[in-house]
C-alpha cells in the first residue's frame, strides 16, 4: 500500500506541531543500545520461577551450561561437562550415579562475591525444599544430596541414573548469600532484579513497558565483553505493532519471527533474517482413546500417505521449514535417518483403508461397521499458518475419504484440552530442550495426566527402549536405544510427523556475533559476543 | 440528596454479590487455568504441575475457591497474582495511571470534536451530511483495525510518532509523552467523538423543535443565543448521562487499544491476565470495573440533577 504524502500533509502539520517530529523515533541500534521487540513481559526474572523463555535472564544469569546453535552443550560456569569417559559421571554399585561439576574459577556474582559449589549446593537444596513455586523441580527430585569438597567442586548425588544430568543446571544457579533462609516467592528483589554472573545487570524493569539491561564492567569473560553497552527489552505483545516497531526501526531485534510475517520483512535494508532449523516439530497428534479407529497403525499409515507434506511446506510455509520424519530433529545427537517414512501416494492410502475394512460410502467418506472415519482436527487460533495447513490437510484427507473437520481453539483453552484428552486429533507441536529425551510423549505409562503420551499410544517394546535410554549414563548406548525407538516408532507411526519449526529472528543487519538457537535456550545464548559494526 | 446517595450505595452492596459470584462463574467456565501456560512446556512434568496446582490452592472445590476469595476481597486483601506472585492489587494500582492518562486525554480529544459536530449539525444541513459520514465511520471502525492502520501511516510509512509505547525509555519528556499519546487517544476518541456528536445532534434538534425555542425565536432572539443559551442547556442532560455510561464502557475500548499501542494501563494487564487466566487479577479487575460503572451511573443521576432542575422534586 502506497501512501501519498499530499493527502496527509495537513494532518502532518499539525502533528509536527505537537511536537510528535523526530522525537519520535529510537535511536538508531548503536554499539551502545540494541532494542529488542519482545513478545511478552516476563513473569519473573528468576530463571527457576519462570514459566516462559528465559531470553533476558540468560543474559544476567548464566547457566553451568548452555546448548550453542548446532545443540552441542558447551560449558559456561562449568570447566568441562561431565562425562563418563573424562571422570565427571561415575555409576555408584547401589544403582545411583555421582556427577562431578568443577566450577569455573574467579567467576564473581555481580555483587563482587565469588561464584562457588555452595552455590550449587544451595540450589539443588533451595529447589528440594519445597517451600516456594519453582517451574519445575526435575531431575533435581532424584538428587539425594550435594557434597562440596572445595569451593569449586561440587559432587551431585543422583538415587538413581538420571542421563539429562547434563543439563541439570543450564537455568545457573541461586546466589546462596542473597536467598538463604528466605521465602524466594516473596524475594521480590532478587526476582525483579536477579544477582548473576552474566554479560549484563538489570538496571529498570518499567512494569508493562520494558526492562533495560546493562553490561558489567568487569565480566569474568574479559573486560571487551560484552561489545553492546545496553540492551532495551520492550514489551510488545501484538505482533503486528511488533513487526511494525521493527519496520519503523522503533525496534530493531525481533526473536521468533511468526512465518507468515517473514514474507513482509525480506529485502528491508536494515534487518537480516536468521534461521536455523528449530529442535521442535509439528505433527497431528492421533487420540486413539477418543477416536477408535486411529488405534489401527494401518489406518495412521493410510492418513500418513495421505498427506502431501512437500506441497505443504513448498506453499503454505515458503519452503522455511523441511519435512520431517520423527520427533527427534536432525540436529540432535540422537537423531536417526533411516526410518521408515510415508511419501503422499493417495491410492496406496485408499488401498490400506480397502484393505482394513473401510469401505467408501455414498458420500465418499469412508465406512466400517457403521461408523463413519470422520473426526474433529483442532488446532490453535490466530496462528495463520497452522489455519491453513489445517485445511490443506482436510482436503488430502477428504481425497481418500477421511472426514476431518477443523475447530480452531485459542492458545490457553487449547493446552487444558489437550491434557484432558478431550479432542480426536491436533496440529501443533512439541518444542524440545537439547536434551533427546522421548519417554514422556511416547511411553506407555506417561498418559496424561503423567505424562504427555496424548496419541494415548501403547507399546511394550518402544517404552523399555525409551525407559532404558533414560537409566543410562553412557551416551554411545543412550543414543543407539533411542535411534532403535525412533525407528520403531516410524513402522508404528502413532502420530503425523509433519516439518520441523524453523526459527527465524530479524537482527539488525550490521550485527555480528549472531547465531540463533534452535532450542528453547534462545537466541540470547552468546549476547556477550554480539557486535554491531557501523556501516 | 444525601439520602439518594446513601439509598443507591446500599442498594450497590448485594448486586455486587451477585456479579462477583457470576464473574466467578464465567471465568472458570473457559477452559484452561493458570496452569494452562506450562502444559506446553516438556521442562514442565506432569508431578510439577500437580505440585503447582497444590501450591496455588487450585485443587480445592471451586465453591471453596471462591467464599475464600470473598472473604479476603471483603477485607482488602485481593491476593496474588498467579502469573507473577506479586499481590494484585500492587500490580492494579501501577496500571491505573497510564489508563486515566489515557482515557481523560481521549475523553478530551472526544468532547472537543463532538460539542461543536453535534451543534452544527442540529442545525446545518449541509454539515449534517458530511458529519454523518464521519460519524458512521467512526462508530463503525473497528479499533484494532484502526490502531493498526495509523501505526501503519504515522509510525511506519510517515515515521512521525511513536508506534508504540508511552513514552521513549530515555525521553519521557512533555513532548516525547504527548507524542505517544496521539495515536492511541485518537483511536480511542474517534469512536466516542462520532457516537456522542450523533447523540448531542439528535437531542440538540429535539430540543429545537420544541415550543419553547419557536416562541424565544419568534420573540427576535438570535440564532446563536437561542442555540447556546436555551437548546443547548436542555439537550445537555441526555448528553451527559450518555457521556458518563460510554466512560465507563470505555474501559473495553481501552483494552483493544492498550494492546495494540503497548500502552501499560490496566487495559493491557487484562488482556494479559485473561491468556494466562490469572484469576486473581481478573477478579479484581472485573469487580473493579463493575464497581467504576456503578459509580459513573450515580454521578450521572446526580450531574443530570444538578443540570436539571425538573429532576430535583424527585430525587
């Protein structure tokens, strides 16, 4: 849309008059500020506490750990990351496991006082205690205690093998000296402003506007770190105003770009689009519990070949997301190739339906025992894309004679009816953490309200796979367990593994440094080494 | 006069029983809870949320949920916030300015395009068929649309104003904040202006009609006098009525454009509360927002008795 400057001069004058001018805009991303457009305000800066993204407590609180953009966990406060071949995990002769973290030396909060296995200790003690609302306690309930021979060797004590352990302590640590002996729900202070030992400090959090973070002056990483003096986290719920801040250079980082916005945003001169191919994918979830006639793999492998993934993903997502065949994405470790997979070929998938008994009827949609193979596909409203594939995947079920209808549901009633059960098939997807664990989607014994096994699938095989993979700590046979239960899972096809989610940030173009990642770790990961370069 | 005061209030206390019990009602009756927003979330195992649950006090009936939540509101005490654990009304108060700011800024804005539009025309043809275009159109532009569109052509293609916002993090002066306002009180008193100028006109040319203003005219009073000092102050009663109930409902306005211009009011907190379902604050707010239309009804039966004195016997 073209707008002319004549017929909205008048109103221009008197705007100027008011004073809106050039006082409008932010500055320019300079070396010294970099404004992010962020999609929500967040509920607490305590990284334990929160339930959303951890974007803006990764840059003040840095975890022992964190997952780089290829998903390889690399260690942060940690020296190494504990492994069975370099001493860090040993295997105790009563089933448990001992993990061995060696802190970094000459890390100090920001306060001055040093960062040590107390630390560490105290967490695992703070989070077991119960008292306060931590987001989620696992792995840390399977930790019998903590010993700190020094300070900074602090020696964990699994009751049992536990192999995510790795990633046990990616959300950091509590400051001990700050948090003991307190109520940390009402630790207000430290949740509004958390102690840590990142690149920045939070210097104002603005309630419903923003939060402004500023680099400290002597982080642990060198004092060239980090290269961006002031990071501005504004608050913009609405992604259209999101998009047009960053349009109008209001704003000038926005993560997780929606994909049907990303069309409007290529080619504008300031911003370049980052991807990476995101550890999550979007698939129909079957509810064989509700909708009967899904409990037959030759029916899921019918509705599997129905589908035309390529012509999906070719059109309606602009070929930003590939197609995938499981849950496990290609950049993880675990991740299996030679599985089985369902290329569209409709007249295969009209002949298993012939061959399991559902037979066209008058209407074209198919028959068996007089019920009809017509069920309820519901997805999330106000998610363009998701409405459309939708459709699209109505219309290729509808060429083979399955009836689907489509109910789209707002985001939070949509989550209470998928933990109830309550729906014949869903679009959506999992997003996953680096860790490859599949055992709560797909075991057996992990129903909700268990676990998230919501295909209510049931497999005695795959789930001894998947419970095994869990109890070992030795990676190589970890990984050989889970590649096994991926290609089970392939034959057995509980679900429609549809295309994994890209994840696509708009950076400013003169930023240097800038990875993204694929995981729930966020594209805030390596702020310390982000640059903008004049241009 | 004190009397009334004290009747309507009293009168207040068990209706306000009654919409608590049904706001109650209503928002547990959508699906999802506060806990809806970690179901998502694989960090999130199912022995936390139940542990979650336990810690919010969400597993108790809901009859029990709610006498609590009385009790405690009755007293002052209006809770927590689930989403973020700070007591609401801490996370209230913090809002209001921004929404007051707003809105009386839009009231304003509404007041001064509607008074003369609405006069006019009463009494001008001409201008009666222009204003009508603009008043159907500003009644029925939807407010995201219109949000957005002046997002579009002010921030975007023009880049005069702020999109967003209520002021620069490191402006914040007079003319930085009056600059975020325009677009977001615009949006909101272009609907407003376009409704009460319709009212103002209708009640302006019933008024006109009357025997009253022929006789003043027939007695050689001129146009403007007759306009200003005897129809004017008898259409004024409606119109105020009307104004006072539309700030009330404004709040609803306020809610869309709040989250369109990031405006930090309350309006925007509900918007957020209502996709975490954050029953705390909804609470409070809704009980809040009926509280406020019951006061603005009041002022509105007083304002009119004050500006009419056929109402004063009565009362």
């Amino acid at each position: 849309m073209k707008w002319s400057l004549r017929s909205t001069l008048p109103l221009a004058l008197a705007m100027t008059a008011c004073g809106g001018g050039d006082t409008a805009r932010s500055p320019k991303a300079t070396g010294d500020l970099l404004t992010i457009g962020y999609d929500r305000e967040p509920d607490t800066m305590n990284r334990y506490a929160t339930h959303i993204l951890e974007d803006i407590e990764s840059c003040v609180v840095e975890g022992l750990v964190v997952n780089d953009e290829k998903m390889n966990i690399i260690p942060v406060l940690a020296l190494d990351v504990p492994t069975t071949e370099n001493g860090g995990v040993t295997l105790r002769p009563d089933g448990g496991m001992d993990v061995t973290w060696k802190l970094r030396p000459g890390v100090k909060w920001h306060d001055g006082v040093p960062h040590t296995s107390a630390d560490v200790k105290f967490t695992v003690d703070a989070i077991n205690k119960g008292d306060w609302k931590p987001e989620s306690v696992d792995g840390f309930d399977r930790i019998a205690s903590v010993d700190t021979p020094d300070s900074l060797t602090a020696v964990v004590h699994y009751r049992e093998v536990y192999a995510p352990y790795r990633l046990q302590f990616v959300r950091g640590t509590l400051p001990k000296h700050v948090l003991d002996g307190r109520n940390i729900d009402a630790a207000t202070d430290y949740n509004r402003k958390p102690l840590g030992t990142g690149p920045y400090r939070v210097v104002e959090w603005k309630t419903g506007e923003y939060i402004l973070l500023e680099g400290v002056p002597d982080y642990w990483r060198g004092a060239q770190f980090p290269k961006i003096k002031r990071l501005l986290f504004k608050f913009l719920p609405n992604t259209t105003t999101r998009i047009n801040q960053l349009k109008s250079g209001e704003v000038q980082l926005v993560a997780l770009v929606p994909w049907d916005k990303v069309r409007e945003l290529r080619g504008l001169p300031n911003i370049r689009l980052n991807q990476v191919v995101g550890n999550g994918y979007e698939h129909v979830t079957l509810n064989q519990k509700r909708f009967t006639p899904f409990a037959d793999v030759t029916v899921r492998r019918a509705m599997a070949h129905a589908i035309d993934r390529d012509l999906i993903v070719n059109t309606l997502l602009d070929s930003l997301v590939t197609v995938v065949n499981g849950p496990i994405q290609p950049l993880s470790s675990a991740y299996e190739k030679n599985v089985t997979s369902y290329p569209h070929d409709p007249s295969r998938a009209r002949a298993l339906l012939d061959s399991a008994g559902w037979i066209a009827s008058a209407d074209g949609i198919r028959v068996k025992g007089g019920k009809r193979l017509a069920f309820t596909l519901i997805t999330q409203s106000g998610f363009a894309i998701r409405e459309n594939v939708s459709q699209a995947l109505q219309k290729q079920f509808r060429d083979v004679g399955i009836d689907a209808s489509v109910r789209l549901i707002d985001g939070t009633s949509i989550s209470s009816i998928w933990f109830k059960g309550d729906f014949d098939a869903m679009l959506h997807w999992w997003q996953q953490g680096a860790d490859p664990e599949m055992t709560l989607f797909f075991a057996s014994d992990r129903m909700p309200p268990a676990g998230r096994n919501i295909n209510y699938f049931k497999d005695d095989s795959l789930t001894a796979m998947l419970y095994a993979s869990d109890r070992t700590a030795d990676e190589g046979k970890r990984i050989d367990l889970l590649k096994a239960a991926q290609r089970r899972l392939s034959v057995l096809i509980p679900e429609l593994p549809l295309y994994n989610t890209a994840k696509i940030d708009a950076v400013p173009a003169q930023l240097q440094g800038f990875t993204g990642n694929p995981t729930n770790a966020g594209p805030f990961w390596n702020v310390y080494q982000w640059q903008l370069t004049p241009r | 006069m004190i009397r009334f005061v004290v009747r309507r209030l009293v009168q207040s206390v068990p209706l306000l029983l009654v919409i608590s019990l049904l706001i109650f009602a209503l928002i547990h009756a959508a699906p999802g809870g506060p806990l809806s927003t970690y179901l998502e979330n694989p960090n999130v195992r199912p022995e936390d949320i139940e542990r979650l649950r336990k810690a919010m006090g969400l597993d108790r009936p809901l009859g029990m949920q709610y006498l609590s939540w009385l009790w405690a509101f009755v007293r002052g005490d209006w809770g927590f916030s689930y989403a973020d654990g700070r007591p609401v009304l801490d996370r209230l108060v913090e809002r209001i300015p921004a929404t007051l700011e707003l809105i009386g800024v839009a009231c304003v804005m509404a007041l001064i395009a509607a008074l003369p539009a609405g006069i006019l025309a009463a009494v001008n043809r001409r201008f009666d068929r222009v204003s009508s275009i603009f008043a159907v159109a500003g009644i029925s532009l939807p407010v995201f649309w219109f949000g957005l569109l002046l997002q579009l052509v002010f921030a975007g293609a023009l880049g005069w104003l702020p999109s967003s916002g209520r002021a620069s993090f490191d402006g914040g002066d007079f003319v930085d904040r009056v600059a975020h306002l325009i677009l977001p009180a615009t949006v909101l008193a272009a609907a407003l202006s376009a409704a009460w100028s319709r009212y103002l006109r209708r009640a302006m040319r019933d008024t006109v009609a009357r025997p009253f203003i022929r006789a003043a005219r027939s007695r050689g009073l001129s146009e403007r006098t007759l306009l200003l000092h005897h129809a004017l102050p008898n259409a004024l009663p409606t119109f105020v009525t009307v104004v006072l109930l539309d700030i009330s409902m404004m709040a609803s306005g306020a809610v869309v454009t709040e989250s369109i211009f990031a405006w930090p009011g309350i309006g925007s907190l509900f918007t957020e509360a209502l996709g975490k379902r954050d029953y705390a604050v909804l609470m409070a707010f809704l009980m809040c927002g009926s509280v406020a239309v019951m006061v603005l009804n009041l002022v509105a039966d007083l304002a009119v008795h004050t500006l009419d004195p056929r109402t004063r016997d009565a009362a």
